[in-house]
C-alpha cells in the first residue's frame, strides 16, 4: 500500500515535526528530555526510511510523507 506505520509517540513527534518544532521544543511540549526525544525522533527517521547520511534534510523528508498522508499510525 505504501503507507508507512508508526507508533502513537512516533506520530506525535512527527506531527509536530511538520509544524516547525525544534528537538527542545518538541520536548517541552511532550514533557521529556531533550536526549529523549532526540532518540525518538532518530528512531522515527529510520521507520520513515530516512538514511542519516542523506544529502537531504531528514525534517524536511519526514514532514513532507506526514503532509502527504504516507504514514498511518498503529
């Protein structure tokens, strides 16, 4: 089907990612730590598919496939 799955805290992060947040940011507003949510959302690029060694902004890719309705949350 091509749509990607990822969990509810995944989703949150990726959601908020499209909205323009930065990584402390999306901390303070899920109440976690900055190293937290930094795991969180490193673990979230690799379920999108997102190599950390693009020549692409990995934000900028994930917000695109949640604007693009890609995702699906489990």
């Amino acid at each position: 089907s091509g749509l990607i799955v990822l969990s509810q805290s995944q989703a949150e992060v990726l959601r908020l990612i499209s909205e323009g947040l930065t990584n402390s940011a999306i901390a303070e507003q899920r109440n976690t730590s900055l190293r937290a949510t930094e795991g969180l959302i490193q673990r979230t690029f690799a379920a999108l598919g997102i190599a950390a060694e693009s020549d692409h902004n990995p934000r900028i890719i994930a917000a695109r496939l949640w604007q693009m309705g890609k995702v699906i949350v489990k």
